[in-house]
C-alpha cells in the first residue's frame, strides 16, 4: 500500500524499520520499567498508530465501530430476551392450567413483538376435548415470519405451536430458549 502511494521500495523498507525498532524500544524500556508512560501514554501510542494505519490505508475505522456498536447492542438484547424468558418460567410456574397460563404466554409474545400466537394440543385420550389458544395483536402481515414447533412429550407429540411477526429487521434472539420455555411449561400442565 505504501509503494501505491508513490514511495520508492527503499523509502518504505527505512519506514517499516524505524516504526519497528521504535515500536521495539518502546515495548522493552515499558518492560524494564525505565518507561513510566501510564495509561495515557498507551491510549496515545494505540491511537497515533491507529491513526497512521488509517493514513495508508489499512484500517477501516467506521465499519469497525458499527461493527462493535451492532454486536453490544445484539448482546444487549439476548439478555434482555433471557431475562423475559427465565420471567415467563417464573410466573407460569405455579399455574396449574392452561387458562391460568395464557396471560403469562400472551405476555411473553408481546415481549417478543410477535403479532400473533396460536396453540393448538391434541386430545390426551380419546373422547377427551383438544386445547386451542390463539391470540393476536391485529391482523396477520401479508409476509409474516412464523415461527413452528412440535410440542412433543417423553414419547409423543402433543401438539403445535404457531408464532408469528411481520418482516422487518428484528432479530429472534434465545429462539432455541423460547421453544424450549413454551413447550416445557405446556406439557408441564397439558399433562397434569
């Protein structure tokens, strides 16, 4: 990148080895304790180099930053997502039916900003009535995502679970965490 910018090889090759061997020094007399440049001496030579890679070319420096900002902030939000799950274990815990757990379940959807949800179990025996529960904020997207799943027990399956949200650039965080939370707690009470 240095010869594109019109230096000669010699002149790069001097460059190169005077940064080095500065580089060097610095990092030995920092070892030796002979050089007491505190935490803001480091900040400064981290951003004179930063600053000097940018000139020539080799570091992006906002794609960096937005890079950073987009990861905190996803990290951010799957602890959030977390948190409502471990509180929607929580709060259905004590419920002894599935008409005491649709508050908790509707909850957590709207947490998730799902428009709609619909839970459908299959009778346990036969003559025995089936269970469906939909709940929806408004009217489905055209182009919704859904999100499916088996509720399946220790040998069979005992129903389904249908989610939905209109597309947009929102992630499902924890999603293996959300399936896992719903379909416990439903066979916990389907079965009881």
């Amino acid at each position: 990148m240095l010869l594109e910018k019109g230096l000669s090889k010699k002149k790069v090759l001097f460059l190169l080895y005077f940064i080095t061997i500065n580089a060097v020094i610095v990092a030995l007399l920092m070892m030796r304790r002979q050089l007491n440049i505190g935490y803001v001496g480091l900040i400064v030579i981290v951003a004179l180099a930063v600053i000097g890679l940018r000139m020539f070319g080799y570091v992006e420096i906002l794609p960096s930053i937005k890079d950073m900002l987009r990861n905190h902030e996803l990290g951010r939000k799957r602890k959030y997502f977390a948190y409502v799950i471990k509180k929607f274990m929580r709060n259905a815990a004590p419920c002894g039916s599935l008409e005491e757990i649709k508050p908790h379940l509707t909850a957590l959807m709207w947490e998730y900003n799902f428009s709609c949800v619909k839970v459908y179990l299959y009778p346990l025996e036969i003559g025995t009535p089936s269970y469906t529960y939909t709940a929806a904020a408004g009217p489905e997207s055209e182009e919704p995502f859904i999100l499916s799943f088996p509720v399946i027990g220790s040998k069979s399956r005992l129903g389904n679970v249908r989610i939905s949200k209109g597309m947009g650039n929102d992630y499902i965080l924890c999603t293996s965490e959300l399936i896992t939370a719903i379909s416990e707690e439903l066979i916990r009470i389907w079965r009881s």
